[in-house]
C-alpha cells in the first residue's frame, strides 16, 4: 500500500473538527445539527467529472486505511461503480484540486455541510526564514463554509488547525 498525502489531510481536518464542531455540523430546517462522528467527503474525478464518496468513521482509521479507501473510491469511479449510499451523508468535505495543477480555487459546500477543504498543488516559493529567503515547498488552502453557522473566527481557528496538524504529524499520529 502507497501512502500518499490525502490521508493527513484526512486526519488533520477530524482533528480540526474535534476541536471547532461546528465545521462538523449541519443546517437540518430551522436546527443545527451537531454531529458526533466523522464522516468525510473525498472528492474523486469520474469520467463524468468529481464525484465524493464517503470515508465513515474516518476519525476511527489507520491512515493506510484511509488511503486504502481513497484509492477504491478512485478506481470505483473511473469504472462508474460507487453506489449512492456511497455518495450521500458526508459531514464535511475535502476536494484536491491539486492534482489538476490548481494552486488556489474556492471549494463549493455540498448540502447539507456546512464546510469544504480545498486542498492545492506543493509548489516550491521563496519565503522569508531568519531573514533570509529560502525555497520551500508551499500549499495553499482554502476552507469554504456557510456563514449561517460558522463564524469567521472558527472557520480560520480551524483551519489553522489543519495547517498545525500537518505541520506536525506527530499531532495526528499520536491524536494530540
């Protein structure tokens, strides 16, 4: 099994989301709804464009299960074999616009959720370090929500939540 990025970017959202529920909750009417699991939408390109199948329970996986997921839910799509159980009851959402080369977009949110992740492409910039400028590989994120629920403030809390978690994986490896 290949382990590739998505599943950090998998974990460190459930780590965000545990922390900030409202990135995790739902408008249902007039109620908003919190919910206690992590069931998260991974965006997958079809031959009829991108789908987003859900990982369940992905706060109670490994990362190579993750991984594991994503890559059915890749090769399901290609072959138009995802189910619509598959594709309906996500609480938050990531899409990876990254790899069609996209280094920055605005994710849009998937009723009922209230919150997307838009993961882009790793490029190498030059950013200031000890006042020098170096190159280091940069990616950027965006984090779409509805506004009717999520606050600035913990809508930026938590993604910077994300940005510290993949920063340090030892925070998703260990769930610190």
């Amino acid at each position: 099994m290949r382990l590739g990025f998505m599943s950090f970017f998998v974990k460190a959202a459930v780590h965000a989301l545990r922390r900030y529920p409202v990135i995790n909750a739902s408008i249902d009417g007039n109620d908003i709804v919190y919910h206690g699991y992590y069931d998260i939408g991974m965006a997958v390109a079809s031959p009829r464009g991108l789908v987003v199948p859900i990982i369940r329970n992905a706060d109670q996986l490994t990362l190579a299960a993750i991984e594991k997921r994503i890559a059915d839910f890749g090769e399901r799509a290609q072959e138009g074999k995802l189910g619509i159980e598959e594709l309906t009851g996500g609480t938050f959402s990531i899409s990876n616009g990254g790899v069609f080369g996209s280094m920055l977009s605005t994710p849009i949110l998937i009723p009922p959720q209230s919150a997307i992740l838009g993961v882009h492409a790793t490029r190498d910039r030059p950013v200031a370090e000890d006042g020098q400028v170096v190159i280091r590989p940069i990616n950027y994120l965006a984090l779409s929500y509805d506004h009717r629920i999520i606050d600035g403030r913990e809508a930026v809390l938590a993604l910077v939540a994300i940005k510290e978690a993949l920063e340090d994986p030892a925070r998703i490896l260990l769930d610190i």
